[in-house]
C-alpha cells in the first residue's frame, strides 16, 4: 500500500446515494440512466471513470446506451475491486424510508450496494489501498455485462463481488441450468380424442416425471432444487393441443452433466429438452472471523474470473430482493462499509 491520501469532498451520505439510485429506473436492459448517473457521479468524487459498451437486449428502448461503469484512480492498478450490478427487476418501486430502512426496488439488490462500495472504496483510497469499482448491467437475466467486463480486466488480485448476503461472506454459491421442455402433438376436435396427440398431456406427464427425479446433493452446500416456472400450450379447452412447453430452473451443487442427463431420461419419449443457460456452482473464499453463508442463488461472480479471487459479500436479505417489500436495513448499510474496508484491507495485506 501507498501511503495515506486525502481528498477535500465531503463525506459520502450512503443513504441518500442509495435513494438517488432506487429512483432511476434500472430493469434489465434499461440501464443507460443510472450508468450516466453513475459516471457523472463518481468523476465529481474523483474517480477516473470508463464506460464498457454492452449491447443492447431484446428489451432495450430504441436509441439508449447500456454499458458497464469501471472507476478507478488515475494512473493506478488496483490491487482489490468491489462490484456489484446496475439492472434491477420489474416491476420499479420508486424509494421510501422510515427510521430503520430503506424502500424501493433495488435497495438491497443491489442499489444499497452500489452506494456502500463507492464509500467504501473512498475509505480504502484514502488508507492507501489501490481499489477499484465496477458495476454491471444484465445481471438479472444473463450476465451479459459481466462477461463484457471480464475482457477488460484492470490487473486487479481480488474482487468483492456485492449481492445480499446479510453482510455474511459466501462459501459458495449455487449455478442455475435452465432448460425449455416442448411437447409436440396432433390437433383435433376434443370430442374425437382420439383423432388427435395431445401436447399438453404428454408434457404433464413430463413434468410429473421430472418432478420425481432426485437432483444431486452437497454436504456443505445443500440440495439441487428445481422450479417449474412458467408453462404454455394449447389452443382452446375443446382443441387438442398440438404444442406445449415449459420452462424449468435447477439450482445446481455442482457440475451439471448428471443432471442433465437426468432430465433428458425424465421426459423420454414425451417431449424434447434444450439446455438455454447455465452458470456454474461456485466455490468461493471466506475470511476468518467473518460469518458465512450459502448462496443459493446465483452471481456475476463465475463470469468473472479474471477480475481476481473472489470474495461474494453485501448487505440486505436475499428473501426481500425481487419482492414488492424489498428493504435495506441502514445499520447494515453502514456496516457494509466497514466491513469492505475490512475485507478488502486484510486481503490486500494478505500477500496472495
């Protein structure tokens, strides 16, 4: 580390951050407002500020940017970088507050964040720790950003990846396959069944198939879960129907192949599996001292791997996140800060 280093800004309200944040409206895909706020934001404080194009989604409104932000100090490679993600999911719920939270969609996932690691990084500025801050869009559907940014890695030894994890550093994280199961059948008059091949009575077979299956499960980590999510088919209740699919999430434990075999064995002979996203188990490092916990959801953090070792750590309840009450305890906000300083001090001094 350098030595200490001043600045003459003010400190930073982390709390009023993290409103302005709520208050631009994120949904994936639709990042472009906060990323420019973000920019203007962090050159006032200091920062020398890069903007990483990302392309547009299938969302994305005509005309507007999405891009990653990377800030860092002039002139310097950072040894830690603390990042988390811009885009939000639906619906937008502008910010509130009371004594003890704040309100609104993002504040913990992952708005709160955001506005703990620019404090933070100011504190570790200051300290003499060369850090710094990325902060990705398309998280929440399909890390499109982080896997931008992991072909514009800075040098950094470390990364302190933010998601809610009640301040409480990740062992490991579990992956996510997602698969569309689709059934094929024969149109009829439902009065002559069998004139006809139904679809949907061939996928809910499938599925009661599936459901049977048992999924794998780690020691330290817990089981592979499975969500049939979303389901679709048929023409009318006096049609036979001669389409039908769904679309399964499983958490995964660990590598992938035994489970997607099995689900390829489950619906044999009564519908089709394709495999359309997979992000991989994670193991993650831990601090001593430091509580712990298992994520069973998943991160940016294994499309980031040439950021440095990973660290998964923020503050905020993951069972709030993606709810219509989501909240962010503002002790945890200001712990969260400290606790990045911490983290982000000890593994720097570390010498890995």
């Amino acid at each position: 580390m350098t030595s200490i280093r001043t600045t003459n800004l003010p400190a930073l309200d982390a709390i009023a951050l993290t409103r302005q944040l709520i208050d631009i409206e994120s949904t994936t895909f639709n990042e472009g407002a906060v990323g420019a706020f973000l920019v203007t934001f962090l050159e006032e404080r200091g920062f020398t500020v890069e903007k990483m194009d990302v392309a547009p989604g299938p969302q994305t409104k005509p005309g507007t940017e999405r891009f990653n932000v990377y800030a860092g100090y002039e002139g310097e490679t950072p040894d830690v970088v603390l990042s988390t993600h811009m885009d939000t999911v639906p619906p937008y719920i502008s910010s509130s507050e009371d004594a003890e939270y704040i309100y609104g969609r993002g504040a913990c996932d992952a708005k709160g964040i955001i506005a703990a690691q620019v404090a933070a990084a100011e504190r570790l500025y200051a300290d003499g720790v060369r850090v710094g801050l990325l902060f990705v869009v398309g998280e929440e559907r399909d890390s499109a950003g982080a896997k931008v940014a992991n072909e514009h890695a800075k040098g950094s030894r470390f990364l302190i990846n933010g998601e809610p994890t009640d301040n409480r550093i990740a062992l490991a994280s579990k992956g996510a396959l997602r698969a569309e199961i689709s059934a094929s059948g024969k149109m009829a008059h439902s009065a002559y069944p069998e004139l006809g091949d139904s679809a949907v009575h061939k996928l809910v077979q499938a599925l009661e198939r599936l459901l049977r299956v048992e999924l794998p499960v780690t020691e330290d980590v817990g089981p592979s879960t499975l969500n049939i999510g979303v389901i679709d088919g048929g023409r009318a209740p006096n049609v036979i129907a001669d389409k039908a699919d769904a679309q399964v999430l499983i958490r995964l434990v660990g590598p992938s192949e035994s489970t997607r075999r099995a689900v390829e064995q489950a619906v044999e002979g009564l519908a089709k599996v394709e495999f359309t996203l997979e992000i991989p188990f994670q193991r993650l490092k831990s601090l001593e001292g430091v509580p712990t916990m298992v994520a069973a959801f998943t991160t940016d953090v294994p499309w980031l791997g040439n950021w440095g070792e990973p660290v998964l750590l923020g503050p905020g309840s993951i069972h709030v996140a993606h709810t219509p009450h989501e909240k962010l305890s503002k002790r945890e906000l200001a712990e969260a800060i400290e606790l990045y300083v911490e983290v982000a001090k000890r593994l720097v001094a570390s010498g890995i």
